[in-house]
C-alpha cells in the first residue's frame, strides 16, 4: 500500500515538504495552536512551558487530575460522536446543545420518578430517556431534512434555543419537575437509584465516559463493518449514487439524524444523571458547540472523536492547575480549542483547494475530447 | 425578405482550434450576412459549440481571423464580444434565479445614476420593448417564478436591451412547447428583418427549413457545406451531417431460436427535469439475444428513457416489463436489471469509495458478503479481485479509492459491477462517453457477452457508428418518441441520420 499513500493525503508546507498525513492533520493543528497560544502567554507575562507543564500535571498528574480530565471529556465525548455520527450521512447536527437539554431533562423526569423497579432497572430507564429525549428532539429535522428538503442545519441550530427555553421551563415552579420553594430555579435531587454509579470513591468520576467509549465502539463497527453503516456512508458521499443502489436515502437521513440527536441526549443525561444530579438552568453552558468543535478536529472520525474529546476535557481540567501556577487565566483554553479548529479548518481548505485546482486542470483536459452540443 | 448586403455581418475565415488530442474546428469559413438567419448543423462534437465560444471569447482561435462588418477583431472575452454587439442565448439559461427579469436584463450595463441603482430608466424600456416585441413579461418577477419558456424570452430581450446586431441562439427550441416555438420562430424573423444576423443552432431539420435562409453543416470539424434548406432534400442534409465510414467493424451475430421478450415497454410517458413532457407514448419491445442500440441526438428523451426503465424516475402513464416483472421504484434485483448510468461520477461510482465497495455497490448487503449483520469484507476483498482480474481492471489494489483510476478503469469497475449479477436485461447509457478506443473496445465485448449468453441489450448512445456497429437493431428517438425501428443489416446510415433529424418520410421508404 506505500505507493497507494495518496497525494491528497500529503501536505505540502514551504521549506518543510511533504507530510503524510490523515492522523497528522489535526496532531499538526493542535501544535500550532499551542504555538500561537504561547504567544499569548508570554505577552502575559508567563513561560509558555511552565505553563503548559501546570496544565498537563493538572489535566493527568494525578489520579484525581485524571478523573477531572475523564469525568469533562464525557459530554463532549458523546455529544462530539453525535455530530460525527451524523457527518458520516452529510449531516450537520448543530442542535447537540438543544438535544443535551431536551435528553438531560427526559433523564431528569425519570430520575425523580420513584418508579416501583429495581434500582438497576431505573438507572437503565433514566439513560434510555437521555437518548429518547434526544433523538425526539431530532425527529424534527429530521423529518423536514428528508421530507420536505429543510436544511437540518438551521433546524437544529434555531431549536437550540426552543429547548434551552423549555428546560428553563421545567426548572421554574409551578413545573412539576421544580424545586418547591427553591431559592434557585432547580429540579430536586435525582433519586440516587437513577444516579450513574461513581467509578473511583472520592471523585466525580462516573460511567459517563464508558458508556462515550462504549458508544464509539459500537458507532465504529456500525459504520465499518454493517450494511447499514455502507448505506450511511453512501448517503453521506453521493446521494444519488445512493439511490441508484436502491437505498431509500430518506429512511437512512431520518435514522441517521435520530441517532445524532440520541447521542447529544445521552450527553445531557450524562451532566445530569452523574455531575450536576439536579436539573439546572443552562446546566449545559455550551457543551454542545463545543461538541462540534470536537468533531471537527477529529475529521468525524469515529475513533479520532475519542481522542480529541479527552484532548478538550485534559484542557479543561488543566487549566485551573495552570490558573494557580502562572497566573494565566482559564479561557486561554477556549483560545487554544479555538485556535485548533480553525488550524484543522484552513489545513483542510487548503488542500481542498489544492486539489481543486487540480481537479479542474483535469476536466479542461478531458471536457475538449467530448465537446458536447 | 432580402437584406443581402456587400459586406457580411460576420466572416470567420479559417478557423483553426486545437485541443491535446483533438481537432475541433480544421480551417472553418462561416458566413452570416446582415438581415440573415444562417442555420447551423450538426451532430455532438462536430465542432458546433466550440466555433461559438470562439465567437463569443470564451475559446481563441489557434489560426483565423473574425471579421464583424468587414472589420477585423479580437474577440478576447466574451465582454468584449457583448461591446461588439455580439449576444448569445446559451442552451443553459445564464440568470440569476433570485433576481427579478428587470434586475437580470440590467445585470452587467452601466447604472444610470451612478452610483445609485436607478431602475426607474430600464423599467420603461423594459416595458416599451416587451410592447413593440408582443412579449408578457413583467419586469418585477423574480426569474425562478417564470416558466422557461419565458426565461428564453427573457433572454432575447436581454439581447434586445443591447441592441444586439448578431445574435447566437443555442438550440433555443429544445426548452418549449411547439406552439411557444412557432412564436420564436416568428421573433427570429423579425429580428433578421431588422437587419440582425442570427446564427439558430439546432438539430432539428423542420426548424431550419421553416426559420434560416443557409444552413452550414459540420461534421468533424470540418464545413461540409452550406445548402438552402428549402431546396436541399432531407437525406441529403443527413448524408452531410452524419456520413462518413463506420469505422468499427461489425461483430460475428448469433441467431437464437427461442425468443423471450425480456424488456416490455407500453404506453409509456414521463416528464423530464423541467417538467416538460420527456417521453411520449412509447412503445419498445427488446428480446432475449439482442443488442437494441438506441440512436438519436442528445435530449431527445434517451436519458428519461433509461432513468424510467431503472426505476429512479417516476413515468406518468404506461407500464414497463422487465422479463415479466413490472417495475415500480428503483429496481433492486440485479439479476433482472443490470444499468451503467449516463454520468458514472454523479450516479454510477461513489468516487470516495475503494473499488471494492463500488463493486459491491448494490450487492454488499446479500449473502455471502454479508452474514449475521456484519459485512464480510474478506469475502467481498476475495471477489473484487477476480472481479478486477476478469475485467482487466487496471488498479493498484481493490482498496484502492475509486478517485484515483482513469475514467476508463473507473467506468469498467460500473460495468463489471453491472455484469457481474448476470442480469436479464442489461440497460446502458452513453457507456463509452470519454473513453479511449482500448476502453470503448473492453466495454463493447462486455456488452456481447450479455447478448451471447441469451440476455438483451438496450445500448443507448449518440455515437452514431459505435451503434450500427454494436447493434442489432437499432432504434432512433426524437422528442420522447420512437422514430424508427431498423433491423441493423439494413440500416443506412443516412437513413439513420434523417430520423435523427425527425424527418418522418425516411420510415415510410422502408418496406
């Protein structure tokens, strides 16, 4: 396969040469994001190194740095899978941060519900409702995406806000699902039979982060190894192509959307049923833009999801370490995740438009031999 | 009607206009004279469009000189053709379909109060022109609500708003219902009469008889002549159009006693993209053992045709039959139905795929390739390559992203595909388009493989020889409709060529 490495998998950089990539393509992004960002750090005043060696003894020196770093990689994780998930059929799901509230909300409704079911039963059903809630949220654009040809773009972005609005709902008395006489607009406590189950005594480390690596498991070996992972991905490249091979691309684009929109449920589940364990106000905070930022980076790679997801949860959970080391504040890693997406998005354009510009020296060539009417 | 003057409106004088490994145009002379609408012929490649784009400073000429009113120019762009009074009706309409007809026919010209957009101005001429003109168009309609027979009008008046002095019509006729023709045709003539030159590209012989004084024929890139095509007879414009030797030779034929009818077409009728009638009552009937070549200029419904017989568009009346079994949706069973589709990267390929998966395309999801639910890619790896063997499929490997082949080799992986499910029926459209020769010659003994095995071929493609030579029988279609019908022993090619070009007498010759 050496002589198959393709040319569009190779990046050219001036006085570098070529770099064979895929896997390399955001490793090289997020490099010089760190780059830039020391910039920043040093116009602060700070060493760039002893302050990225605070982040990194904060995001993984330790057991309960580890357990920081796993325990906010989680939502990102399934939500950043949501979006991927999605990709691989064409669509972009912008609506994770609507279906974490919509799905933490559904998994919030029966997490208070003293349902006369074991415990285990309860927990399961609780987590169920996270993904039901979500891909009901989904079932919106997906209808109007396959149906009547809406863009699932703007959809899902505009029912963001609905569903925000609707959790703030629930949250508020006279809601049956609000706190009585609560300072703080807020659900009681979940029932701890629906709680997830902590992994490590004395951190918040809950089973979120298995069920994300469990999830891309099973989305990983769906989308390899199924006929309907073949028929995603034919949606997904050619939707023509698609139709031609007698797939109903309608019926795959509204299964796919579903599914997505699952995944950000199981997200809001996730913050719910394990961290917060009341529903909140705005308990998502941006968790599922930041979703999508993780998809991009990843290329939607199933597997690459789950790297960079930890990658986005090791900043977070290091940048308080770093806080009291350096003196840097805290949104510098918002500047670096940033930084990073929009080194993946420029190192992808401009190949694209590398290959572009070959693609079209290609058609010249080959439009004169069949010099239409 | 006679404008004829001294000095033409346009004279392009040899012109000569190479690609990498085609002749386009070889020394062309063209003509038209002022108050002229000057006819032009001929079939796909004949060199037709490239003339005009060199014309309009899309394309520079290699050797030539265009005169325009006995002055010598330099067409370098095609503004620079608009400054000389040059206006072209394109065959894909050039608006901008959310914008109104007024803001679309100012597009381009020099605001009247700059820098405002002063509208005020154009909309009176707007109005004053669709008056003098007998045109209904209103000016504040955006262009996507207009029918496109009134998109082609807007067109016109465009040229009209610049006061063109030689006009282009692309095949204007191929987007409107015969009575809207019959209208244009009038407004061509009118155009002439005020002194214009018109050159009317068609392929449509009554057309040229009733709207041009000359027509100039092309075949190749060559002038073949200019002819009045009241006086030329019919099989004598097609003789000039289309004959020349048929350079492939004609294959070994095997007869088959037992014949079954594997393709029934009744009644059939369907609409095209625009909504426009494609097909029109059609009757077709292919047996087994035979290679049914279907010729016919391009967008006289061949591709509706296949898309109907494939299952991927809806028809609007009739019934079709493939081997006894009615279709109704897209046809799943590739045992019935093999299809190599007109365009592969758009509908055949799923170019980001390695050859493997596009080999088993449609097929992935059956026993043994797929087993208790999961895909059984060591199985499918283990075929492709005997499928690549078989098919002489030039590729590093069947991982391989599809992207990466020749057009040939790309197409070859669509036709093995196709082949290799054995089907009764194998449905092909243009399937040599862009090939080389080693390409076209690998997919033609593909094609008798079917027939030699007991299949039926329905073999649609506007290369006039690769049909007589494949063929059978061949049948010719114009405007959605079966022309002819001519068992291939017989078939002449001129013949041929005056059904391409709807003129019905040519069937009635035969016994």
């Amino acid at each position: 396969m050496s002589d198959n490495v393709k040319k569009r998998d190779i990046l050219v950089i001036p006085g570098l040469g070529g770099m064979v990539l895929s896997g390399a393509r955001p490793l090289l992004a997020i490099l010089l994001a760190f780059t830039v960002s020391a910039i920043m750090i040093i116009a602060q005043g700070a060493n760039p190194f002893e302050a990225y060696w605070a982040m990194l003894r904060g995001s993984f020196g330790s057991v309960a740095a580890l357990a920081n770093t796993c325990v906010r990689a989680a939502p990102l994780l399934l939500g950043g899978l949501g979006v991927a998930f999605g990709f691989k059929a064409g669509l972009l799901n912008v609506g994770v941060e609507g279906q974490i509230y919509v799905g933490g909300s559904a998994a919030a409704a029966v997490g208070l519900m003293p349902l006369p079911v074991p415990p285990w039963l309860h927990l399961i059903l609780a987590i169920f409702a996270g993904f039901l809630g979500g891909a009901a949220w989904g079932l919106i654009p997906a209808y109007l995406k396959a149906y009547r040809g809406i863009s699932e773009i703007v959809v899902t972005l505009m029912l963001n806000y609905v569903a925000i609005q609707f959790t703030s709902l629930l949250v508020h008395e006279p809601s049956p699902l609000a706190e009585q006489g609560a300072f703080f607009p807020q659900s009681p406590p979940i029932l701890p039979s629906a709680q997830l189950p902590i992994l490590i005594k004395g951190t918040s480390l809950h089973i979120g982060i298995i069920i994300g690596v469990v999830a891309a498991l099973i989305l990983y070996l769906l989308l390899q190894y199924t006929p309907f992972g073949m028929r995603t991905r034919m949606t997904g490249q050619n939707p023509e192509a698609a139709r031609y091979a007698g797939i109903n691309v309608r019926r795959q684009i509204v299964i796919v959307l579903l599914v997505s929109a699952g995944m950000g449920g199981l997200a809001g589940m996730g913050e719910v049923l394990g961290l917060k364990l009341r529903l909140y106000d705005y308990f998502s905070g941006g968790l599922g833009y930041d979703s999508i930022a993780v998809a991009l980076i990843a290329n939607s790679n199933i597997i690459g999801v789950v790297l960079s997801a930890f990658f986005f949860g090791a900043l977070r959970a290091g940048a308080g370490k770093m806080e009291t080391a350096v003196g840097i504040k805290t949104p510098i890693v918002q500047v670096i995740q940033a930084l990073a997406v929009l080194f993946v998005i420029m190192i992808g354009f401009a190949e694209y438009t590398r290959a572009a510009r070959k693609e079209k020296q290609q058609k010249q060539l080959e439009e004169v031999s069949v010099d239409g009417p | 009607m006679d404008h004829t003057s001294e000095v033409s409106a346009l004279k392009m004088v040899g012109i000569t206009k190479r690609f990498p490994g085609v002749l386009a145009n070889d020394q062309i002379n063209f003509e038209v004279k002022a108050g002229e609408v000057h006819g032009l012929l001929g079939e796909n490649g004949a060199g037709k469009t490239t003339l005009m784009k060199i014309l309009y400073g899309l394309h520079q000429p290699d050797e030539g000189e265009i005169h325009l009113n006995g002055e010598k120019v330099k067409i370098l762009s095609p503004r620079a053709a608009a400054d000389l009074g040059i206006g072209m009706v394109h065959q894909h309409f050039m608006l901008v379909e959310n914008l109104t007809a007024l803001e679309n026919v100012v597009l381009g010209l020099p605001a009247a109060h700059p820098p405002l957009l002063d509208l005020e101005p154009a909309r009176l001429r707007f109005k004053e022109l669709t008056r003098e003109y007998d045109l209904r168009l209103d000016p504040s309609t955006p262009v996507w609500q207009l029918p496109v027979g009134d998109q082609q009008w807007l067109e016109i008046l465009k040229l009209l708003f610049r006061d063109a002095r030689l006009v282009i019509l692309d095949e204007p006729t191929a987007v409107l219902a015969p009575k809207q023709a019959k209208q244009l045709f009038q407004t061509v003539r009118r155009l002439a009469a005020e002194g214009r030159a018109i050159v009317f590209i068609s392929h449509k012989l009554e057309e040229m008889k009733e709207v041009a004084e000359r027509v100039t024929v092309l075949r190749d890139g060559h002038v073949v002549g200019t002819v009045d095509p009241k006086v030329a007879k019919p099989s004598e414009l097609a003789q000039m159009m289309v004959g020349r030797d048929v350079f492939l030779s004609r294959r070994e034929r095997k007869t088959y006693p037992e014949k079954r009818d594997l393709l029934v077409i009744e009644g059939l009728s369907c609409l095209n993209d625009r909504k426009l009638p494609a097909l029109n009552n059609l009757n077709l009937t292919v047996k087994s053992g035979e290679i049914v070549g279907v010729a016919g200029v391009d967008g006289n419904g061949q591709r509706e045709l296949a898309e109907c017989i494939s299952g991927l568009r809806q028809f609007t009346s009739g019934s079709i039959l493939i081997n006894g079994i009615p279709v109704d949706g897209v046809v799943k069973d590739n045992s019935l139905l093999g299809y190599v589709p007109e365009d592969r990267h758009k509908t055949g390929l799923v170019l980001n795929f390695t050859v493997e998966e596009n080999l088993f395309l449609k097929t992935f999801a059956k026993f043994p390739y797929t087993k208790r639910g999961f895909i059984q890619w060591r199985e499918i790896r283990k075929k492709a390559e005997a499928i690549i063997r078989e098919f002489e499929i030039r590729t590093p490997g069947s991982s391989v992203t599809t992207y990466h082949l020749s057009g040939g080799n790309q197409q070859k992986v669509v036709v093995a595909r196709e082949l290799s499910s054995d089907p009764a029926l194998m449905l092909t459209s243009q399937p040599t388009r862009g090939l080389d020769l080693g390409a076209v010659e690998s997919v033609h003994k593909m094609l008798l493989s079917v027939r030699n095995r007991g299949g039926a071929v329905l073999f649609i493609s506007t290369e006039l020889p690769e049909v007589m030579a494949l063929s059978d029988r061949i049948i010719v279609m114009f405007k959605g409709q079966i022309m002819g019908d001519l068992v291939a022993e017989d078939a002449d090619v001129n013949r041929i060529g005056e059904l391409m070009l709807g003129h019905q007498e040519a069937m009635k010759t035969i016994p």
